[in-house]
C-alpha cells in the first residue's frame, strides 16, 4: 500500500479499478451487505485496499466506488429491503461471453430440463443468469440454438387470432428480458372488461391445446382480476391481450427466475392410467412423491405453480382420477365439474 492512500489522498485510478471490480464480481453471487463486500474488496486486493481510515471516511470511498461503478462501468448498485442486501439493479455492459460450443451446451441443458425434469427450476435459473450476462448478439445466438425464435407466420398455428401488433410487441418484449403491459381479457372474466397486468416474460410456448401462451411472472394486476394472481405465475393466451394495449416497459428482467407460489398437491390415478408406471408430470415442480393403495391405485403428491393447467389435465383421466388437494387445486377441479354437471344434467 502507498505512502498516499495511507495519508487518505486521491486514490490512483488502478487501485480504484480494482476495488471497484472486487465488488461487482461479489453482487454477481447474490446479494451483500456493505460489510460483506468491503470484506470481498479485502480479500481480493489485500487489507490495506481502502487504507486506514475511520468509520465516516471508509464509507464515504465505499459510496464512492459504488458511484463510480455507475458512472465508468454502467452498473448501478443499489441496497435493497427485499434482500436485505446491496444488488444490481441495472446494467448496460455484458458481465460475461462464452464460446460458441458452450453456448450450445446452455441450448440442451434449456432443452433437456422440462418442466417433467427433476431439478428443472434450477437449472433454468441458472442458464437464465449466465444468459443474461451475456452480450446482446450472443443472447440470440443461444435463443437461435435452443429454438427460441418465433416467426411472425408462427402466430397463425394458434386456433384463435392474435393481432399482428401483440405478437410483434410480445415477441420483442420476451426476446429483450423486459417488462411488458397489457390488458387482458380471461376467459374466467365474466364482466366483459379487460384488466391491466404487469408482468416479466419468461417463457413464449404453444401449448398441447393449440394456442400461443406467455408464461409471465404477475407483478401487478387490476385488483378486479384477483389478488391471487400478485407476485405468482401466469400463463396469458395471447388471442385473449387486447389489441393495442401492449407496452413494452425500460425495466429488465431479473438475472434468474422468481421462485413463484408453490401449491401442495394431492391426487390418484387408477391401475388403467398407471398400469406402464408413473411418468413425472409437467405440471409438478421437483420430485413426486408415489404411494401404491389397494386395487392399484396409486397416490401422487407434490408441488406445483400451475393449478389451472393441472386440473384441466387430470380432467381428462375422467373417473380413473381423484383429486384430494391442496385446497387450491381442489376448489378449481370441483369447479370444473360443477360446470360440466349444470351442462349435462
């Protein structure tokens, strides 16, 4: 350490440099207190990295390489109540690039975990972060080799319209890891009048029914629609967002995918569904757990963010299922059945 820096003189631009890089390479493991990431600056660039100082004086070098990282590096940092931590909030520079061929290997692990894959949150969070740190032009040469690049004549296999204006903002907003408004008309909506949600796209699918779906993460919806919906997985059919109300919002997407609500669930299948065993279900997060009973039934129970797309496909099993709980999905089954029974009695 310098004769100067011990004095509290202007720091040299390299040691700066170096502080300042100590610090964003810890943000990139998580949120950290202040204390932690002068903990990380030591460790990296030796004890003496800030000088020797008091508690009023360190602070102020400690704000001032957060400003600095703004400024010179386009990283803003900010403390966060949420995480109790200080975080990024924005950057405008890669933090990583990677070959070609490890590029493609991120392509088959998005590929190979599905949502009937064990530990698929995890790893999708952890391809969604390396990817997002990545620059711009070699995210789309990884949504190009995992087959994330919808074409607009893609919008037409959907069985219902969807305006030409919703899919190109939509697309656009989910190629871009931004946020996006919209009003939206549900088909469990029986008012007729299309609410506002805010969301993060994460994932832009076709489903098994026929339709385009935005698999978004509710950050906001008109309290009308239900306040069920805050902060949790949605899949939106894009036929049903109301044309000309999409807005492409300036704030990214987080590194990694929020967590979401999960829903314990319990049901069983009959011998005629599990006769050739019991294949792990899209809808479920993480492991099953599979209990035999009598005459061949079988007990399934786990978790899951997906209750609506759930109940509609044990509904298909008919009479070879019973489902037992959590309260969620079974309010939303004995609902469906509710509706079927007025029909047909």
């Amino acid at each position: 350490m310098t004769e100067q820096m011990k004095k509290g003189k202007a720091d040299s631009s390299w040691p700066v440099a170096r502080r300042c890089l100590a610090i964003l390479l810890r943000l990139q493991q998580g949120p950290a207190k202040k204390q932690e990431l002068l903990t990380a600056v030591r460790q990296l660039e030796g004890a003496e990295a800030y000088g020797r100082h008091g508690p009023k004086a360190l602070d102020r070098r400690f704000r001032e390489d957060l400003a600095r990282l703004e400024k010179y590096f386009d990283v803003e940092i900010r403390y966060s109540k949420a995480d109790k931590g200080y975080v990024i909030v924005r950057r405008e520079r890669p933090l990583l690039n990677l070959p070609d061929a490890d590029i493609q290997t991120l392509a088959f692990l998005a590929d190979t975990f599905q949502p009937d894959s064990p530990h698929t949150l995890e790893v999708q969070q952890l391809v969604d972060r390396l990817v997002d740190w990545l620059p711009e032009k070699r995210q789309k040469v990884y949504r190009q080799a995992v087959g994330h690049q919808p074409t607009a004549d893609l919008r037409l296999r959907d069985s219902e319209l969807i305006a030409p204006d919703i899919w190109q903002a939509i697309e656009t907003a989910w190629q871009a890891r931004q946020e996006v408004q919209f009003d939206y008309l549900s088909l469990t909506n029986e008012s007729g009048v299309p609410r506002q949600h805010h969301i993060q796209p994460w994932d832009l699918y076709f489903s098994d029914r026929g339709h385009w779906r935005l698999r978004g993460y509710c950050l906001f919806c008109d309290p009308l629609e239900g306040s069920d919906l805050y902060h949790d997985y949605v899949n939106y059919r894009l036929s049903r967002i109301v044309p000309g109300s999409v807005a492409i919002l300036p704030r990214r997407l987080p590194a990694t995918r929020p967590n979401g609500r999960l829903r314990t669930v319990i049901f069983e299948l009959s011998p005629t569904i599990t006769r050739f065993g019991v294949s792990q279900r899209k809808e479920l997060v993480g492991e099953m757990k599979v209990r035999p009973l009598d005459e061949g039934w079988v007990r399934i129970e786990g978790q899951t963010h997906d209750v609506f797309e759930l109940a509609r496909n044990l509904l298909y099993y008919g009479a070879n299922c019973r489902v037992l709980g959590g309260s969620e999905l079974l309010a939303e089954m004995k609902g469906l059945v509710k509706g079927l029974v007025e029909i047909y009695q």
